[in-house]
C-alpha cells in the first residue's frame, strides 16, 4: 500500500463469502474513481473466503484476517478505525458496486451537498433471476422522517465523509439493525443526508444473506431502534407508526405526522402519504375509499403545516 492517504477508503466485512466475494472486490477495483483503498476484514470465515480474497494482490487492497468470528459490528466497528480515507464507503461482500459508483457520490460529497449519502440500487433475487429498481426518497427531510418507520438508506450503497462515521461507532446488541442504529443517531445529531438518484450497485437477494436469516430478531431490535429515535425527535414514541382501529388511528396518526412535520421542515406529500399508511390496515374491502380519503386529507393538513414557520428542534 502506498504511504499517500487514499482519499475513499472502501470498507467490507466478510464471513463466508467465497460464492460472492471476488466479484464483489472486483466491482471496487474496476471504479473509474482509482485513489480508494479497498479494507477487508475476513471475520473468521470456516469457507474459502480467505484464500478467494487472497488471490487479488492490488497494492489498493488492505487485508485483515480475523482467527476467530467476532460479528459484524466488531468488525464494522474495525474497519472504521482502519480507514485512512477523508471519505468512508461501504460495500458488503455479496453485492456489485456499479463502476461509476464512488466517482458519482464523491462529487456529490465533495459539492458540500450532504454529509452522508447513498443512492438508488437495483435488487437482485439469486432464486428467481429477476432484478428491480429501488424506489427511494432523495431528500434530507424525507429520509429524516422516514428513519421513523424504516431504514431509508442502503448500508452497502453509503459513503459519506470519514469523521461522521469515526464520531459515530456501531452499537454492541444492534445487531442486524446495527447500521438503522447508526443512521438515527447521525440524523439526530443534525448531518445531512441524501440519497443519489442514479443506481449505484446490485444489490443482492440470496437465502444465506444476513438479513434474511436473522429477519425475526431483527424485527424486535428494530422495533426498539425506532422508539428510541421518535423519543429523540422529542416525540412521545406511544404514537410510534403501527397498524390500529380506526377510532385510536384517526387520534394518534395526526398528532405523530402534525409533530414530524413541525420538528422536520419539508418533508414531501409522498413520505408523509408513506408514513400515515403504516397506521392503515391494508385490505378495508367497502372501506378502502374511505381509509384514503382520511389518508389524504390528513398528509395534506401535515405537509402545509411543514411548510409553515421554523422547525422547533
């Protein structure tokens, strides 16, 4: 490795990744942006990860090799302090970055457009052969809102400057959630975030994926993650987006979305219309033209009042 700092420092966790890796070091090494450094931490793979990774001796490319497993925040967490770049990019060992990918964000970056961004991405199911665009929000206010009801950035496809991430670590007892963690505490610290509207990598579905397998406990960390950022909104996370009865929604709903939008100045129609249906029980039969009306008018009343005046926090 060359003693100059690189300017982009790549980081990858790998655990048993030999199917999937190569191409995906290969993505990094084909950018059109060439001043990266590409960090690889191998985190005790029991497979061929290690002699896969092994075979790619570009002097860009930095190599750890743990003995043992020691999870992916300890390793994330790792790699963090490894990076020697102004800029930290992620990309995990199962996905492909799309050659114009670091060019692309670090001109955006580097424009003073946003702290942190990720982007657009195309999803790949392994099973079906299929591939299908991403639907994002772009914005600062959006994702901000958005983070109260799900992830609205994609971990693999972020890069943002390096003392952002070296400021704000990964959780122990986050785990597979560890990056929502990450990003809620980022936006309740007041940094800019974005998202590009050009695609930036594949973006891979397969059974093995991390986030498949460990879907259930995920789903209770992330549950937790989500009270404790509207708790830091200044919110009463008792009104936590989640379906209920219409007599308690049309109490609830509103009072959560009048709060977003005075505490996040410019949230869109469209995130609010997306936040309020996660109040909204799908399938109403009869009633359906009834629970978009309601849908309507409240997304309506919550986006004029964010355009009104200052934000309070």
């Amino acid at each position: 490795m060359s003693q100059q700092s690189p300017l982009v420092s790549v980081l990858m966790p790998a655990y048993n990744s030999d199917k999937y890796i190569a191409q995906a070091i290969q993505s990094i090494l084909n950018q059109t942006h060439s001043n990266f450094e590409l960090c690889i931490i191998n985190d005790g793979s029991t497979d061929n990860t290690a002699a896969v990774i092994d075979q790619f001796d570009d002097p860009r490319i930095v190599k750890v090799n743990h003995s043992e497993n020691r999870g992916l925040v300890a390793s994330r967490n790792a790699l963090i302090e490894m990076a020697r770049g102004q800029y930290i990019a992620y990309l995990d060992n199962d996905d492909i970055a799309f050659p114009d990918r670091l060019e692309k964000q670090l001109a955006f970056l580097e424009a003073g457009k946003a702290d942190l961004c990720s982007g657009a991405y195309e999803t790949y199911n392994e099973e079906t052969g299929k591939r299908r665009k991403s639907k994002e929000r772009y914005t600062d206010a959006d994702i901000k809102a958005l983070i109260s009801v799900y992830c609205p950035l994609c971990n693999p496809a972020v890069m943002g400057r390096a003392e952002v991430f070296k400021k704000f670590r990964y959780k122990p007892g986050n785990d597979h959630a560890e990056d929502y963690s990450m990003w809620q505490e980022i936006a309740l610290a007041g940094y800019r975030l974005a998202n590009l509207k050009d695609k930036l990598i594949t973006y891979r579905l397969h059974p093995k994926q991390i986030s498949r397998v460990a879907n259930a406990s995920a789903a209770i960390i992330f549950d937790r993650c989500r009270a404790d950022y509207i708790r830091g909104l200044g919110i009463d996370p008792e009104l936590c987006p989640q379906k209920m009865p219409a007599a308690e929604r049309i109490i609830k709903a509103p009072q959560f979305l009048f709060a977003m939008n005075r505490r996040i100045k410019g949230i869109s129609f469209s995130a609010n219309y997306q936040i309020y249906a996660r109040f909204q029980y799908r399938g109403n039969g009869v009633w359906t033209p009834f629970t978009r009306l309601e849908r309507l008018v409240v997304t309506l009343l919550a986006t004029l009042l964010g355009k009104l005046g200052e934000p309070q926090r």
